[in-house]
C-alpha cells in the first residue's frame, strides 16, 4: 500500500468518527456501504486475490464491530459474525478448503447435540433461537473461518494489509471515544470498569478490540522500513489505543495485547539477522518510552485510579479480594454444571438461566472454555480440544507465520475474559492457520527451519 493511500484511508476514518458522533444513523449507512463495497470486492476478484479480499473484507468486519454495536450500526447484534461467516462462504464455494480441514468440520457438528438438549428444556422458540444465535455464533464462525484459513496460502505483505484492515475502523472507534469523553476527570470515579469511557458501551469488548490496534501499531512499528517520521505516526496510533484501552479500566483487552506483542517480539527477534536485532532493541527503546508516557498521561487523567485498578484496589486504595472480578464464582458455577451433567451438557444458552435460577443473578459467561464444556458436556470438553491442539500440531510442520504465536495467544486469552462475544477471536483465531510466504527467499527458509 502506498504511504499516501494509507494516510488519506486514515484521514477518511477520523472523520467517519466524527461523523457518526454527531449523527448516530451515520453508522447504519457505514454498516451498509461497506458490506456492500467489500461483496462487490470479492465477487469481481480473480481466484488469484479472492483469498486476500475475503481475509481484508473479514478484518475490517472485526474491525469495525463494537464501533457500529455501540452506535446501532448494524442490522442485528450479531450482524458482524453472519458476515464473516456469508463472506468465508463465498470463499469456500470458489476456492474449496483442504481436506485436513475437516477437523474443523467435526467440531461445529460437536456443537449440534447441545441444540437439541436446550430445544427439550426451552420453551419457547423465540429463546431457543435467541440461545443459539448468542451463544453459537462465535463458535460457528470460528469453525467456519478455520476450515478456509486451514493451509490457505498467503504473501506476507498481504497479511500485513490485512492487519491494516483491523486497524482503520479502529481509528473511527477512537476520534469517537474521544467526543464522547472529552473530560476523564468528570466520569471517573472508581476503580469499577468505566461504560463512561467505553462510549457508553461494554468496556470489556471495547478494550478487547483497542488492544489489536495497540498490537497492529506496534507490530507495524518494529517490521516497517519506512521513514522515521512514519514509525513515530505508528507509535503515535499505539499511544492513542493504548490510552483508550486504559481508560475502559479493562484489564483483560490491554493484558493480551501486551501479551501479544511479547510473542511477536520475541519469535521476530530469534529469526532475524544481526542488523534486524539491533533495529528491533533500537527500537525498543522509543517503544518503552511511549508505553511509559502513555501510562503516566493516563494516571494523571484518571486521578490515580488506575493505578490502583491494576493493583486490584478499590477507590479507597484497599486490595480487593477478587482479582477476577467475580469470574472466578462464573467459572467454578459452570465446572459445577458440567460435573452435573458430563455427557451432552445442559443445553445451548442454559449456563445463564441456571445461574439466574440457582443464584438469582443473571450474568452471562466470561470463559468459553467453561461454558462449552458446560453447555455441551463431554462432546464440548472434545471440541476445545480440536480448538486447542489443532493450530499447535499445524504450527510443527508449517513455521512460516510470524504473527503465529499473537494469533493463537489473542484466541486464548480473549475466550478466558470475554468468552466469544465477539467475531474477534474467532477471526484471528483462523489467521495462525495460514500458510504465509515470502517474497525474500533467505527469510522463507529461515522461517521454514526454525
């Protein structure tokens, strides 16, 4: 991409976000168009590029989702996931998929006994749809993706647009976090997750999504060979994720990104040459101070409390006793379920009603890991497993993806603190199963043998 294409799609997004901030309806539109421009995108691309567009179009989905969830930009809830899930389709219909794939096969038809087992105790159709619609869209669209993205082979610069892709409706999301919270300092008042500072939406999915634009900046920081001035640009984008990351007061988003970045930094340092080091600890350097400049200016804005937020103390600097914010009682509530009733589980959507009904609190789950076992019993506990082993044994034959580790990392962590809300885990999810290669034949066989 070239430099003055990239800044003017920048500059379109900070006033997308400006627009959609004094015109809510703007969102709905932006919805629209862009479903519209990337489907015409991918049907008219040659079998050559169909691959990339599908996997550009699918970023920018994952992108823009909690921006147009917050603003009601989309025609239902869920809108994002089925679009991914329609845009991969078309993919699949002209491109096939491997037949190793099919792995991936069996644990979407894993997930189809839990239905039955919820239609027999819901009763009303209206609920059981509801039900799978909440709770299975994430796990199908991750199937879904995975089975495309499985050995799929893709050019390293393409995979850098399509990191650029989740980053641009990121920027649009951050110019409106800005107008809507313009004064920290007024809505801050604890050390509570902040819908404040979340533009009046859900911290927990807000953070999870700056935290990939505050891994893109810097995954684009250490790999670009541009000039200064357009690294310091990147670092600036990592400056402004990072802060409206912190300020959700949402730990778990900002937590992986860091996390992330460290796999990333790490497996591009051991495959890089002399000269590549030394530019990745020089670069370090102004990393850290953006990282310690950004915390500083973020303390300062919100009086202290998030410092004390990330020391798990309460407004009156007292340690709270629940460094997990109750996600613990979740979990343990839905081991609990899953001893209960180990072979097909309690059924699609019932983790949330059996709380209400045990406890008398409503409260969906945090951990997908705990809800499949619990909602699908022993085909669920099989299921994660295929989720959980199948990139890892990939990943012994095939080293060429440098984001790899990020990938699957992002995955992980994101289904233990915000289940699958939303399509983000399960897209990236699909990214460390692609074959990547390179136009630089010393690099490829690097990334090969190591």
């Amino acid at each position: 991409m070239k430099l003055s294409i990239y800044y003017k799609l920048l500059i379109f997004h900070v006033l997308l976000g400006v627009g959609v901030f004094l015109y809510r309806p703007l969102a709905l539109g932006y919805f629209l168009l862009s479903t519209f421009f990337f489907g015409y995108k991918i049907l008219m691309a040659s079998k050559r590029y169909k691959t990339f567009y599908i996997l550009l179009a699918c970023a920018y989905v994952v992108g823009s989702e909690v921006f147009l969830r917050m603003n009601g930009g989309t025609v239902f809830y869920e809108a994002s996931k089925y679009l991914i899930i329609a845009f991969v389709g078309l993919g699949l219909l002209s491109n096939g998929f491997s037949n190793r794939a099919l792995i991936y096969v069996i644990y979407i038809l894993l997930l189809i006994p839990g239905i039955y087992v919820a239609v027999s105790s819901l009763g009303f159709e209206s609920d059981i749809r509801r039900a799978v619609a909440f709770n299975l869209s994430g796990p199908v669209c991750l199937g879904i993706t995975a089975v495309y993205c499985y050995k799929r082979v893709i050019r390293f610069n393409q995979l850098k647009l399509i990191l650029i892709a989740f980053l641009m409706p990121l920027v649009s999301m951050a110019v409106y976090l800005f107008l809507y919270t313009p004064n920290l300092q007024e809505v801050i008042t604890s050390t509570g997750s902040s819908f404040a500072t979340s533009g009046g939406f859900g911290p927990n999915q807000v953070a999870t999504v700056l935290g990939i634009g505050i891994f893109v900046s810097a995954a684009k920081f250490f790999i670009s060979k541009e000039l200064l001035f357009h690294r310091i640009f990147d670092l600036l984008l990592l400056g402004i994720f990072g802060f409206r990351a912190l300020v959700t007061f949402s730990r778990g988003g900002v937590i992986t990104a860091v996390v992330m970045i460290l796999f990333f930094l790490g497996l591009y340092y051991v495959k890089a040459n002399f000269k590549t080091k030394f530019k990745i600890k020089f670069s370090a350097l102004f990393f850290l101070l953006m990282v310690a400049l950004v915390w500083v200016v973020s303390s300062i804005q919100t009086s202290g409390f998030l410092d004390k937020r990330y020391a798990n103390q309460d407004a009156a600097g007292r340690e709270k006793e629940d460094v997990t914010t109750g996600r613990i009682d979740l979990l343990a509530f839905e081991f609990g379920e899953f001893m209960e009733h180990p072979f097909l589980g309690i059924g699609v959507g019932k983790v949330k009603e059996e709380r209400m009904t045990e406890t008398g609190v409503e409260a969906a789950s945090h951990s997908e890991m705990s809800r499949i076992i619990a909602e699908h019993g022993l085909l669920g506990v099989i299921a994660f497993l295929i989720l959980l082993l199948t990139p890892l044994v990939y990943r012994l034959n095939n080293k060429t993806n440098l984001f790899f580790y990020s990938f699957y990392i992002f995955w992980l962590l994101t289904i233990n603190h915000s289940a699958m809300r939303i399509a983000a885990p399960s897209f990236i999810y699909a990214l460390s199963l692609l074959h990547v290669t390179y136009d630089k034949p010393q690099l490829r066989k690097k990334l090969a043998h190591s």
